[in-house]
C-alpha cells in the first residue's frame, strides 16, 4: 500500500518585497499588498515539499498531495510544488477564504485532509511569511487528534512510524512518532530542489482537484475569525539621538559613561 503525504502550502505575497511598499488599511484592518507584488509559494512550504520529495526518494510507493486553501490563486505559482515533483494538487478555493485567521485555516485544512484522505504523514512549512503566526500546523494537529513534531530538518519513515531530527539553537533532537502525524519543517532541512523542464511541462498538464467550503460541510460559522484584531497599523518610531563627542576616544568615552548614569542607565 502506497504512503500518503500531503503538503500544506500557501500563497503569500513575495517576501522579498521591500516593507516599505506595503501599507495599512486602519480602518479595514488589512494590509494592502502593492500593485504588481508577484505573489510565491510560502519558502518553508517549499521546505515542506522538499521534505515529502525525500520520503519518496528514499524508496518505496509515496504519493504526495498538495493542499492549499484561498482565493485568487495563481497556477503558475501554485503548481510548482507539482514541477518539483509533487503528485496532485487539492486547491480549497473560495472568495470567502481570502480573509481567514489561522483557526479557520486549520479547519478548512483539516476538513479537506479528512475528505481527501486517509494520509501517513501530514507536512507544513514551519510558519508563513506574511503574518509569521505558525499557528495553523499545530491548531490542524489538534482538530485532528493527531501528534505534533516541529522544526523538523530530517525526516525518515519505516513501519508506520517516523523519525525526525528536530531542529535546536545549539544541536538537534531526535523524536519517533506513530503515523499519522503533523510535522512542521524547517529551512535546516536544506535548499529545496528547483523545478526542472520535464517537471514543468508535466505540472502544466495536470488540472488541480478544485473544493468549496460547502462541499467540505464547512459553514460561515466554521470560518468565523477566532482572533480579535482590536487594531492594525505601523508603529511609528520617534526616537532622539544624542552623539557624545570628546576631545579623544577616551575623553568620549568617559563623557558617555557619565550621561548614561545622569539617566541611572549604568
């Protein structure tokens, strides 16, 4: 029996956009993306993806599944996860989807996992680049009932189990998990290969698998905000700068030790 893997992504506006670019809506509570701000893959997703592709190049029957939930989706995008070497791809697309919190993210995602599934091995990116909440893997973990791995940056399966080397700021772990199981993974795991030729012109041919809320049983109820957004907007920085200057390095030196004790900061 082939392993099922499904990956998680999502559509984000390029991260590699200058901030400034960007801008608040305060009273519609939303960030305004610039005009022509090509959108990409979320990196960690690719990660993710990458992460499932070395499932399937380790041996064996694997079939890995895309799954992304949204609206406005562009398949040039989207589909690289397919020219990577990806299977199939599951699109949840609805304009009702273009303001979900990370609670009716995890719901929808889940819903669709359920519809589509039984799967092994359930792979996310470690968090998203447009808000950076990495709520939605573990919030989908809980609807599911399903363990939790995190910042993973090797995985291994065998036997209806899998091995994860976690990621630490000063080593790795190693966890063992039953499968099913959700598992976030990290850029330590490496580059995430480039799409080929042959594999774009494969993903070109291949239509994705297109849900709606409502034929996953989903109701407005189910994708109501859990977040509160009380208020969005940029913080704005008024802070003053005093240059200390001496006659040497030394004298500058010392008439900064006595300013900053002047403001009982030393």
């Amino acid at each position: 029996m082939a392993i099922r893997v499904v990956v998680c992504v999502k559509q984000v506006p390029d991260p590699d956009t200058p901030a400034s670019a960007f801008s608040v809506d305060e009273a519609a509570k939303v960030v305004v993306t610039p005009p022509g701000t090509p959108p990409v893959v979320n990196g960690f997703d690719l990660h993710a993806t990458e992460a499932a592709l070395r499932v399937k190049d380790a041996g064996g029957d694997v079939e890995i599944t895309v799954l992304a939930v949204g609206s406005d989706f562009v398949m040039d995008v989207v589909k690289r996860p397919l020219s990577m070497g990806a299977d199939e791809l599951v699109l949840v697309d609805d304009p009702s989807l273009a303001g979900l919190d990370a609670s009716g993210t995890a719901r929808v995602l889940a819903a669709a996992i359920e519809k589509q599934g039984p799967f092994d091995l359930i792979l996310c990116g470690r968090q998203a680049s447009d808000w950076d909440n990495a709520h939605v893997p573990l919030g989908l973990a809980e609807i599911l009932n399903l363990p939790c791995i995190t910042f993973a940056r090797k995985i291994d399966m065998s036997d209806g189990s899998v091995r994860v080397e976690r990621a630490l700021t000063d080593g790795y772990q190693v966890v063992e998990a039953p499968t099913p199981c959700v598992i976030t993974v990290t850029n330590e795991l490496g580059e995430a290969r480039y799409p080929t030729l042959r594999g774009i012109m494969a993903a070109t041919r291949k239509a994705p698998t297109n849900l709606t809320p409502s034929e996953l049983g989903l109701n407005s109820d189910d994708l109501a905000p859990a977040l509160d957004l009380e208020r969005l907007f940029v913080p704005e920085s008024d802070r003053n700068v005093e240059v200390i200057e001496g006659d040497d390095e030394e004298d500058a030196g010392r008439r900064l030790a006595l300013r900053l004790r002047e403001e009982n900061l030393i």
